[in-house]
C-alpha cells in the first residue's frame, strides 16, 4: 500500500523563547563613580519605532514528525489500528532578535502574511481592526497527536504518524530613522497524518523516517 497522507492547514503556534530587543543603558556617574543623590539610578529600555519596514528572506519549509506508532501486523481485511502514536518532537515557534524589535505578535503577522498564513489588508497586527490570527498566538500549544484510530483495508504491517510543516525565515526590521534590527522566525503551517506499510517502500521523507523509527 502507498503511504497515504491527509494534510489539513492549522495556523497553530505556540512562542519559544523571544528577545524583545531590551538594552540595558545606565545613567551618567558623578566624579567619586556613584550616582547623584536624589536621582534615581537605574536601567533605561531601548525601544523599536511602531511604523518600521519587514523584509524577509525566502521561506525555507519542512517537515517535521512529531509522532509515531509501534507497527501493528494485520492480516486479510485489514481492521483498526489499536497502537497510540508517542511523541517524538515538539514544534515551538520562535522569533528572536538582535536587538530592538517589534512584539513577537507583530512579527508573527508579518511572517503570517509573508507564508498565506494570514490574509489581511492591514499593515500591522495593531492596525488590524481588532482581527485575530492563531499564527500570532504566541501561547498557542502544539498540535495534539491525532487519536483517531486508522482503520486499514488491506492485510500489512501498518504504522500511524503524525507531522507538521515547519517555515522559517529571516527578517529585518528597518525603522523610518535608519535603525535596523535582524532576526529569525520560526512556525509551522500544516499539521500532517499518515498511515504508511512497513512492508512497502516509503515514497516520502516523513515515511521514511518512521520505517527507520519504527519499522524492523
């Protein structure tokens, strides 16, 4: 049996770890090296202008298995898949930043827009009108592993897998002054689920990971 895939587009994100784009500046000492009494001493934060410019690099996409099944042998008919898939890898968006950057909301929509994830006429997140995206959704969990039970009509050695389409890309921010800052993106597009036979020759990347997985 040809490995059999059903791809169904999400725009589920959830954030890794984001640089803001704070710098640390202290304030100008006196002669002795401490700071003046009655001013407070302390760090100021740099900040990203609102009305900057994205540029990004190609989108480079790729497919990531997130779970797998233990093969399952079945015989004359087929029948229902019993085995779960275990987890094998998480996807977590991430945007990080050389410096200061816009909020990583932000980023996200601009890479949203700049993937098809989002359609909007908006050349903002904040001048969106109020609009939501999950692609901007920084907390947004990764997919769950698909419970659904296969159920295969055919005799064969069978192993359920699960997978997204992971995009990344990498940006600069350029402010009206001049200011720049660069960074990366990362996010997935597509949540992924096949059903592939141990005793046929995969025909896919994902496939053929999960033979090597979990195939003998």
């Amino acid at each position: 049996m040809r490995d059999m895939v059903r791809r169904a587009c999400t725009a589920g994100l959830v954030i890794g770890v984001l640089v803001t784009g704070l710098t640390a500046c202290t304030g100008d000492a006196g002669g002795d090296g401490k700071a003046d009494k009655g001013r407070k001493s302390g760090k100021a934060v740099a900040k990203t202008c609102a009305d900057g410019t994205f540029t990004w690099s190609p989108v480079t996409k790729r497919d990531r298995l997130t779970g797998v099944s233990d093969p399952e042998q079945l015989g004359e008919g087929g029948g229902s898949l019993q085995n779960r898939m275990r987890r094998v890898y998480t996807p977590r968006p991430s945007v990080h930043a050389d410096g200061p950057a816009p909020s990583p909301a932000e980023i996200l929509f601009s890479f949203g827009k700049k993937t098809g994830e989002i359609e909007s006429d908006a050349r903002t997140l904040a001048e969106a009108g109020g609009d939501t995206w999950s692609f901007t959704d920084v907390r947004l969990p990764a997919p769950d592993l698909d419970d659904d039970r296969v159920t295969p009509h055919a005799a064969g050695e069978f192993v359920q897998y699960a997978g997204v389409r992971e995009v990344s890309a990498d940006f600069r921010y350029t402010c009206p002054d001049g200011r720049t800052v660069s960074g990366h993106a990362r996010n997935w597009t597509v949540d992924i689920s096949g059903l592939t036979d141990c005793d046929e020759r995969p025909d896919s990347a994902l496939a053929r990971e999960v033979s090597r997985r979990s195939c003998a």
